[in-house]
C-alpha cells in the first residue's frame, strides 16, 4: 500500500507581489528593512518586528530613540 502524498500547487508568480521596504529613523538615520506583501504598507506590526516604531505615513523612529522621544 502506497502512502498518501499532499502536493501543493505550484505558486503563480502574478499573485505574488513581495517588496522589500526599508525604514529609516527620522531621528538618527538608522535603517531597517522588511517585507511587504502585495503592495500594502508597512503595518505597525511588521515595523516593531523590525526594531521601528511607526508614528505616521512611511514615518518611522529606531527604538532607541522613540524612548528618547517618548512614544515608547
């Protein structure tokens, strides 16, 4: 008796739309970078992942600083 085999089905290319997205502090310049999936923003979740925090549109502080500032 053979065992059962899943396959997956082939990805298609024209469904996935993957950027990668870097943030820069607006206070020190430092950088991060992350993955955006299909064309979305960064979300405040994938920002902190990066050790950001968002504060606006494509506005972003280093962790560091958003305690020196105040946000954390």
């Amino acid at each position: 008796m053979e065992a059962p085999t899943s396959r997956t089905p082939p990805l298609d290319p024209s469904k996935c739309n993957s950027t990668v997205e870097t943030m820069r502090c607006s206070r020190c310049a430092m950088s991060a970078e992350t993955v955006s999936h299909n064309g979305r923003d960064v979300s405040a979740d994938d920002a902190r992942a990066g050790g950001m925090v968002k504060f606006g549109h494509n506005l972003y502080y280093c962790d560091r600083c958003a305690k020196i500032v105040g946000y954390q």
